[in-house]
C-alpha cells in the first residue's frame, strides 16, 4: 500500500488562538482512518485545511509524495480529495441530477453544443451515480420534495461519484437508520477495495471499530495518538479524548412510586408522521422515547409542545384537557420542550445568558411590560447555581461563547424558570462533550427526584439505558414496546425500534 | 449611564458624536448662518419627521423587520387630516388620520407575518397603494389646513400650536421627537417589548420555540411603525398648514440610513436609539448645511446615498468582513 | 438495497408541482383580466391597441431580464429606474453637449449604466454589503447624478435614427419588441442550458454550496449586476427614443414595476427559483392591466394603488397556495 496523503506539521491559529499544534497525519490509499475527538479538538480545522477552505499557518501537505498548496476547496477537488459534510448543501429547487452535478453539468458535443448543457446526459448519469448506491430516486425530482434522508444520500452520492481518491465522511450517519448505516458501511467498503481511502469523523464509537483499520485521536488542538484499531478499546478511546479516566456511570435510578399522570397522551395522530400514540408520563419520572431516526419521534414530541399541530388525539396535563396549537399553549400547559440544534432553534446566540434563561417566562419578572432588574438576576442566579452552568464573565456574557454542555443547560433552566410541570428533550447530549454528558445526566436525575416529569426522545441506546425510568420504543410513527428499566437491554430495545417483535 | 452606553458599544457612540461635530465644525466654517439660533432651531423641526418615524423604525429592524412605506403613511395620514378637518373638524381628523397609520401598519404586519410575504416588498407594495390613495383621497391637490370658515379658530389654534409652540426654546415638535427616543430607550432596552425585539430579530426560531408570541410582537411594530408615520404626519400638517401628497418624498431612505448608520443591523438582533438619534442628527446638519450653501436638492440625493453606503460600508470594513480578492472575481 | 419510506410522494408533487400551477394561476387571471377589460371597454380588443400594447412592452420586459438574474441570486437591483433615467440624460448630454455622435453617445451611455451595475456588484461582492441597502443607496445617487448632469431639465432628442430604437417597426412589428423578444431568447438558453445560468441558481439557493462546487460567486454576482443595469440603461434609450426628449425624471418608479412583475412571475426573492417565461408573462399582465385602466379612464392615482394591490394579492395567493401545498411540511 502506498501513502496516498500526508500532513506534516500543520499549525493553525485564529486571533492568535493555536487551535492545531504540529498535527501529523498520515493515510494510506485503501484504509480507513478514523479521526476522533471531543467538539473543539480541531477535527474540523484539521479539515478544513485539508480540502483547502482554510489555510494552515505552518505545515506541509503532501498527495502521493507531491507537495501541493491548496488555495480553495475547488483545488483540493482537483486532486480527489473529496467531503461529505455534516449540514447538507443543497438547491432545494434544483433537480436532484442538478444537485449532483453543481459547478459541472454535463455539456454537449459539437461547435455550439459544447457549450450548452446536455440535459439527458445530466440525467442519465445521474441515474448511473444513484445505481451506485441502489437507490430509488428520480433524477429529476426537486431536492425540496425529498426526505431528509433521500437528499442526504443524494449528497453522499455526489461526494463518491466521479474519482474520490480521498473521501472525508463527517459523521455521516448522524441522519441514518442501522439499515442504511450498513448500507453505507458496504459502499465503505466497496471504495476501500478501489483503493480509495478514507478519513472517518464520528462521534459513535462502535462504528469506528466496525469500519476503521486505525484511529487518530486529537484533544485540544494536539496530536494525542495514532493507532491502529486492534490495540484500542472504547474505554481506552474516551480516556485519550477526555484526557482522564470517565468512571462507568452507575445506574442508581431513584424507584417512583406510580404518582398522579404529569401527561397523558391519547389517540394522538399526525398523518404521515405518527399515529394512534398513547402513554401515560408520571410525576417524577424519565421516560424515553427510543427509536430509529425518522420514526416519527421527533413530530411527535413537536406536537406534544406545540411546535407543529396533531390531526388528532388528547393531551392532558395532570388531567386537565388541553388544546395545543402554537408553542405558547404548550407552555401555558406546563410543557417545556429542549430542540435536538439548540444553536438554530434553542438560543438567541447574541443575547446574554440571563436573557435567554428567562425568555419563556416573564411573567413574575415584569411590572407594567418592564423587567425588574434584581429579581430577574435573582431568578437566573438560582439555576445558574443549581444546574451548575459555567461561563467566564458571568451572567451577562452572550451565550454563544459558553460549551455546549453549558448551553444545552441554560436552554434546560429556561424552561425551570418557566416552571414546567412536563420537560421534553429532544437527543439532549447531541453535540455535548463525552464528559458534560454524565453532568446532563445527573441534573435530569435531579429534577426527576424533585417531581418534574421528562420525556427524552433519543437515539443513542446507551443513553437511554443509562438514564430512563421506563423505555417506549417507536417504529413507522407507532409505538411498539415498553420496557421497564430492568426489562430493557440492547438487544430488546434494537428489535422493538426496527418493528421486530418477538 | 456610563455603563449603559457600554453596553450599547460605547466605541460606535464616540464614533457617531465624532463625525456630528466633524460635519458640525465643517458646515460653521462654509456659511456662518449654520450655528444661528434661527438655523438650529430649523434644522432641528427638520430633523423631527425622520426622527420620530426613525425611533419606531429602529424597534422594528431590530426586529427582524423593514418598513419602505413610511413616507407615503405619512403623506396619506397627512391627506386624511386635510380631508375630514373640513366636515368632522380638526381633532377627530387627527385621531382618524392616528387610526389611518396604525391601520397601514396592521395590514404590513399582517401580510409579513400572517401571510408570509417579504418585508421589502411587502412594504413596497404599500409605499406604493399608501401614495396612491394620498393622491386619490386629495385628488392630486394640497389641501389648505387652517380655518377657513372662521368658526373653529380655537381648535386650528391648538393644532397649529404643535408645530410653532415652544417649552424652554425648544419647539413642540424637538420636544415630542426626544420624549418619543426617550420612551424608546426605555421601552427596548428595560421592557419585555424591547427584549422581545432583540429575541425575535436575533433568532427567530428559538424565540417561537421559547414560546414567545413572534407573530404578535411582530405585528405590533408594525403598527407602531404606521403611527409613528401618522404622528409625524400630523407635526408636518401643523407645520405646513396643509396636506400635501407629495409629502416626505424620500423620507423612508433617510430613515433606513439614519438607523443603519446608528449602527442596527439589517439582519436584526442588534441596534440601539442612541446611535440612530445620532444618525439623525448627523444627516439633517448634513443636508441642513448643504441647503444653506444652496446646494441643490439632487446633490443631496447623492451624498445621501454615499453617506449611507459609507456607514455600512465603514462597519463592514472595521470588523474585517471584506473581500478583497478582486483579482480572481475577474479571472477565469 | 435501501428502503425509502417514502411511497408515492414524487410522483403526487410532479401532478401538483407548483411551477406549473403558478403559470397556470397567472394564465387564468391573465385571461380573466382581458375578459374583463373587453367587457368595459370597446377599444381594448382592437388591433390598434394591441400594437400599442406592444410597443410599451420593452421597457419593462427588458430591465426584468435583469432582474430576474438577480432575484435568481436572492439579490435584489433598486437602482434600475435610475439608471435608466441617466442613460437617457447621457445619450443627449453626450450628443448635444459634447457634440459626440448620437450612436456613439448611446453607445457610452449604455457603458456608462454596465459600469454603475459592475460598481453595484463590487459594492455586494467586496464590501459584502446586503444588495438590497447597496442598491437603495445607488437608486438615491444615480437618481441625483441624473438630475446633477441634466440640471433638471428636459432635453430634446431629434435623430430619426434615435427614434427608431423605440418607435421603429420592422414588418410592421415595433423595434423594440423585437430586440426584447431576442433578448429573451438568448437569455433564456442563458439561464436554461449554460453553466452561467445554472450557477446562478445554485449561488441563490445557497452560496455556500456553490463555492464548494468550485463556483467562482463573486464573478457570477458582478455580472449579473452588470447585466442587470447595462439592459435598464438600454431601456432607458428606448423611453428617450419614445418621448423624443430625455428628462432625468423619467422611469420613476420602474424598479417597482420591475420587481412586480418578476415576482408575479413566479421567481423568488429567497433566490434559487425563476423563470423567464414566468417574468415575461408578469411583464405582460401588468402592462395589459395598465393598459386596460387606462382605457377605462381610471385615474393615474388608482393605477398606482391597482399596481400596489395586485403585487401584494399576487404573493399572498401563492403564499397561500404553497402553504396549502405544503402542509404537511412543517417549517418550523
């Protein structure tokens, strides 16, 4: 095997900020690289400068043995490196053949034809690159009437299609079912046999070791090993991310004693998303809803809260009917609701913490339409020290610049301050640290203990083993199972979301 | 204060009050007319139709919002008091002409929010319909505003003491703009209103998903937004003695200008009245002291649109957001 | 094999897809509408002013090319009106002042607008200022230099050559359509079957994306722009060549009508959609209303309002109607 790309050295600052010290990077055609570290630790500066978008202050790159300079990301292209990005980039308006083929439509032959776009050869080839991946999709379908999970196949494909000699895939299948996951893990493979190779971002450990010949670790802007997969396990991957040993959480789940129905969920049904969902929410108790992305998990929490609207069905809150229409009926019914992307739908980035924390609730906090001033900081004080939220300057400091373990808790003590009877959390550790996690998961413990009732919508099965008091499981908009917490394990969990039953 | 001219970026503040005085110093030194009490006191009545207007539109682009049909609520509310002082008298005209510019703004709101059109064009279309019913409702005529039939002169006395009163020097309608920015100062910066501006315009989605009322905050300052034009409208009328359809022609352009140069932002989410203020001040000494060196109105029109191109373009510039690469946008 | 949970969806929305339906609803109230106005008047359906009609088609049908480029980009051009009304006053300052030949002043005057459009884009492209403040900013300026170097006054254009832009007929079909309906042509396999065209949907439906795809954005911005002005400037000529004179008023509030007219049809002001055809039948029913309001002697006042109101039912329509489409897509 040769080595197809190697970076020697690569250093980069921002204001002055080192944010890559000296990173080595070394990849050979035909392997799978897996490239791991907490949010912040330079995987996608690292990245960036790769595919040429950034430029790296000291360092050399070099492509099979040549060193290049990469200005732009259309020159990194040039020698096939090529990126499947986290966030997709798409014309929704435009054909999918179109979306493929952006910034290189094929043209036709001919003096003046050569000039202009042959459409037929754009869609025939587009059919051609689909075939690649088996799917069912018309070329010249708009992307806008896709499924989020047929637009970001469409992205993949692009990605492969034409001559990848280096693919870099950013966590991929943060939006894909197992059986798509494993559909993409044999075009994986299939590439890895053409001698492409593959730099693999991911934040799900067990797909590393199911797919990478060797993992790169970096925390903090350094180099902190490379290895190859065999002499690594997932304990020892998270001790080199976090740089300290992460104690086993110890499941000590406080036993409710059956209370009053916080929620009550009946015959509620959403064409097309969900249908015919009922269940019961207890005071102070963790219920998650598990199952496979698409499920119809997310729309049917949005309606629960009021985001979006149900066909049908009763919500009762503590045995009080209530018509939810508009996110303020939820709060008003004493529901709180936490988004999967707190960055677009959960914080005003530019607003202070204090203003964010109390957003959707200013009703004890204002005189005549104005804000009093102390009891407000009062207020916000409280969760800050409760929920243990850390910033550097203080309660006034704009929240974008706090971690997302600490933002994702500032959108929890919003909904406190709003003092919810209900909480829904929408995949609450996305994008949190491998080590703020087990802090997420202490404070909801807490506040189940206090009495809140929590319904947490996750995919990551770890996470609702760890932390729920009973498991729903949903499949094609319906609910399949329950599980209490002793009952559920992987294996029951897995089948009941892929609408096995036993 | 200190602290809360801080917060609201002290840096742009000093900068603001540097070019007023710059233009100030420049203006006094061309034509000695410029500091007389008597062109001051002009300039500031001058200064009061955009100012006042300014302060609603401030609130709203921080909002997320754009209101282009200003000038045209102002001349059609003005055109309104001309029509009904006659027959209802003046001071139900007026509150008509108040109820005009709220209703202009509701239906903005309402076509922006409810029915999800683009604010500009939104806007637009009624800078566009409000002019056109000005036009309409006057028959294309200025209509005179004083008592003509000698029976209401105490009423026309009050209306007309709007405009030519004056408290401690200052004329009723400087006083009316300052309370008007003062009262904006308090309500964006101290009340759930103003609060709800900065949320809305900084992220939408979070603010809906926090369960704020958008839709309603939204439409609020577009209402405030047509009565703003109404109640300028109204100073104008006093001032003038009549109604004129062609009205504040262009006032929409020196507003936006005024409050970008104050330093909000398009996108919303950022802004404040003490930098509009100033940029109110900064273009009414500008266009004042150009008027005194008979300048005509069409060089007005191009150092406006410099000036407004300037105060982006400077913002843009400072915090580094440029692309200079011109080289490759010609190549190949 | 992969199993998409998605049925029948595709095929449903090609049945429904709502381009077509957009050029259908424009069809039907187009139809509606010449029903309607030969209904009321008897010289509506007359061969007479049709030919009329058509002779009045190219200016607006012409500066909405550009703007449809633009709007693709989800930028927007306010300055088109403007830059029409300097064309005209350059072609005969040119010629009368200098003494340069007609063509050849009509040649510079067309330059003179492709060059305020390449400033325009520079302005968006380097300063990365919003198209929409930089355009407000050039409207306003190119506005006064027309009026600076006209010194207001109307000048007189007598050339029989001059007048054949826009008054000419070849076959009995008037110039100026002719000229439009190439433009047309060309610049519908532009946008259909060149890599310029479609860039410039992918740069509006998401920069981000093009930029990667290897697109150089800027460039593709600075022409468009450039286009954009140089076709207002040529519209300028044949308004000039029309009234025989060219007046630094002239083509008020054409960018209005413009704008009407590309969104009437069909292309979005969020970028990444549109069509000539869409825009060439907008172009038409706002001149075929115009015209009909005309003929039935509505005052000019209302044809303002009509010309307000029919933007703002036009997109609260489709609105409405995307909304319906799109119910079950939530957009929150």
């Amino acid at each position: 095997m040769s080595k197809v790309l190697e970076m020697r050295n690569i250093c980069k600052s921002f204001y002055g900020v080192k944010v890559l010290k000296n990173i080595p990077l070394e990849l050979e055609s035909g392997e799978v690289l897996a490239l791991l570290g907490e949010n912040g630790a330079g995987k996608s500066t690292l990245i960036k400068i790769l595919n040429g978008d950034y430029q790296m202050d000291t360092g050399k790159i070099l492509i099979d043995g040549q060193e290049v300079d990469f200005k732009e990301p259309s020159d990194s292209e040039k020698h096939g490196i090529k990126m499947i990005y986290q966030e997709l980039h798409y014309a929704a308006d435009l054909s999918v053949a179109e979306n493929l083929f952006i910034g290189h439509l094929a043209k036709g032959s001919g003096p003046i034809g050569k000039h202009l776009i042959d459409w037929k050869k754009v869609n025939q080839d587009a059919k051609k690159a689909l075939g690649l991946l088996n799917v069912d999709i018309d070329p010249k379908a708009m992307m806008r009437d896709l499924s989020v999970i047929e637009r970001q196949i469409v992205e993949i494909i692009k990605a492969i299609y034409g001559n990848a000699k280096i693919l870099v895939m950013d966590e991929p299948t943060a939006a894909l079912t197992p059986p798509e996951v494993e559909m993409l893990f044999k075009i994986v493979n299939d590439l890895k046999a053409k001698g492409v190779a593959i730099i693999y971002i991911s934040h799900r450990l067990e797909e590393v070791f199911h797919i990478a010949q060797r993992v790169m670790i970096l925390r903090d802007g350094n180099h902190v090993a490379t290895k190859n997969i065999e002499e690594v396990n997932s304990d020892s991957l998270v001790e080199l991310m976090v740089g300290r040993e992460i104690e086993e959480r110890i499941i000590e789940l406080s036993d409710n004693k059956a209370t009053a129905p916080a929620l009550e969920v009946s015959g509620l049904n959403k064409f097309g998303s969900f249908k015919d969902i009922n269940f019961k929410l207890y005071e102070g108790e963790i219920v998650s809803i598990f199952g496979l992305l698409g499920s119809g998990q997310i729309s049917l929490t949005r309606s629960i809260f009021g985001a979006e609207r149900a066909d049908r069905g009763s919500i009762k809150v503590y045995g009080h009917e209530r018509k939810i229409r508009f996110a303020q009926d939820g709060k008003n019914a004493g529901i709180g609701f936490v988004p999967i992307d707190r960055k677009v739908r959960g914080l005003v980035l530019d607003m202070s913490v204090l203003k964010n924390l109390t957003l959707s609730n200013w009703n004890n906090l204002l005189t005549l339409g104005f804000f009093k001033n102390k009891k407000e900081r009062a207020h916000s004080q409280k969760w800050i020290d409760a929920l243990g939220i850390r910033m550097a300057g203080g309660i006034d400091t704009a929240v974008k610049f706090l971690s997302g373990g600490n933002q994702q808790k500032v959108v929890l003590a919003r909904w406190l301050e709003a003092n919810v009877k209900v909480l829904i959390l929408n995949e609450p550790t996305w994008g949190v640290d491998v080590g703020a996690r087990s802090d997420i998961y202490d404070q909801l413990d807490m506040l189940a203990k206090q009495g809140l009732a929590i319904l947490v919508v996750s995919s990551d099965i770890h996470e609702v083993l760890a932390i729920s008091h009973r498991i729903l499981t949903i499949y094609d908009g319906q609910l399949t199972a329950e599980f209490s917490h002793k009952e559920a394990s992987q294996d029951l969990l897995l089948n009941a979301a892929a609408g096995r039953l036993a | 204060m200190i602290k809360f001219l801080k917060k609201t970026g002290l840096q742009d503040v000093i900068a603001l009050i540097v070019i007023l005085v710059g233009i100030i110093v420049i203006m006094s030194l061309s034509s000695n007319l410029f500091l007389s009490p008597r062109n001051i006191t002009n300039l500031l009545i001058d200064s009061t139709t955009v100012g006042i207007i300014a302060v609603f539109s401030t609130m709203l682009m921080i909002g997320g919002g754009l209101d282009l049909s200003v000038a045209s609520t102002a001349a059609l509310c003005g055109v309104i008091i001309g029509v009904f002082q006659a027959s209802l008298g003046i001071f139900p005209a007026v509150l008509i002409a108040l109820a005009a510019g709220a209703i202009v703004g509701l239906v903005n709101g309402i076509l922006v929010t409810y029915v999800g059109i683009n604010p500009l064009i939104t806007t637009l279309g009624m800078f566009s319909i409000a002019r056109g019913l000005a036009f309409v409702f006057s028959n294309g005529l200025t209509i005179p505003v004083f008592d003509l039939s000698g029976e209401h002169q105490a009423a026309y006395d009050r209306f007309t003491i709007l405009s030519e009163g004056s408290f401690l020097g200052l004329p009723y309608p400087v006083i009316a703009m300052l309370l008007l920015f003062a009262l904006g100062v308090t309500v964006l910066h101290l009340s759930s209103y103003g609060r709800a501006m900065y949320a809305i315009g900084g992220n939408e989605l979070a603010s809906k998903m926090a369960a704020l009322p958008v839709k309603r905050y939204r439409v609020t300052a577009y209402v405030l937004s047509g009565i703003s034009a109404a109640i300028a409208a109204i100073f104008l009328t006093s001032r003038l003695y009549a109604a004129d359809p062609r009205a504040a022609p262009g006032v929409e352009l020196t507003v936006i200008t005024a409050v970008i140069l104050g330093g909000t932002s398009l996108a919303g989410g950022k802004g404040n009245l003490v930098g509009t203020f100033l940029g109110v001040m900064i273009l009414s000494a500008l266009l004042n002291g150009l008027r005194l060196q008979s300048t005509s109105t069409d060089l007005q029109n191009i150092i406006q649109g410099l000036v407004l191109l300037a105060a982006v373009g400077f913002e843009q510039v400072r915090t580094g957001n440029v692309n200079l690469d011109i080289r490759k946008m010609f190549s190949k | 094999m992969i199993i998409l949970t998605t049925k029948s969806k595709n095929k449903k929305s090609k049945l429904f897809s709502s381009d077509s339906l957009a050029t259908i609803s424009l069809l039907i109230s187009f139809i509606v509408m010449a029903i309607f106005f030969t209904s009321q008047s008897e010289f509506f359906f007359t061969s007479t002013n049709f030919a009329n009609l058509a002779r009045t088609l190219a200016v607006v049908g012409i500066s909405s090319i550009g703007m449809t480029l633009v709007l693709i980009t989800a930028g927007v051009d306010l300055s088109v009106g403007s830059v029409a009304a300097l064309s005209g006053v350059l072609a005969s300052m040119f010629w009368l002042e200098l003494n340069i030949p007609l063509p050849i002043s009509s040649l510079l005057a067309l330059l003179t607008g492709a060059l305020v459009g390449l400033i325009n884009g520079l302005i968006i492209t380097v300063l990365k200022i919003n198209p929409l403040i930089t355009t407000l900013a050039s409207f306003s300026i190119i506005r006064g230099l027309a009026f600076v170097i006209s010194d207001g006054q109307t000048n007189m254009l007598n050339n029989q050559g001059f007048y054949f832009i826009g008054r000419g007929n070849i076959l009995g079909i008037p110039f100026s359509l002719l000229v439009m309906i190439v433009l047309y042509f060309i610049f519908f396999i532009i946008l259909r079957y060149t890599s310029f065209g479609r860039n410039l949907f992918a740069i509006g439906a998401s920069p981000e994306m093009s930029r990667l795809a290897g697109i150089n954005v800027d460039k593709h911005l600075l022409i468009s722009y450039t286009v954009t002005a140089f076709l207002a400037a040529f519209a300028g000529l044949i308004i000039a060549s029309q009234l025989g004179s060219s007046a630094p008023r002239a083509a008020t509030g054409l960018e209005f009508t413009v704008i009407t007219a590309v969104v009437l049809g069909g292309t979005s002001l969020a970028g990444g959609k549109g069509t000539l055809i869409g825009t060439l039948i907008g172009v038409i029913i706002l001149r075929v209303l115009n015209n009909g309001l005309v003929l039935m002697e509505v005052s000019s006042f209302y044809q303002e309002v009509a010309r307000g109101v029919v933007l703002l039912l036009a997109l609260s329509f489709d609105q409405i109607r995307s909304g319906f489409l799109h119910l079950r897509r939530e957009r929150t």
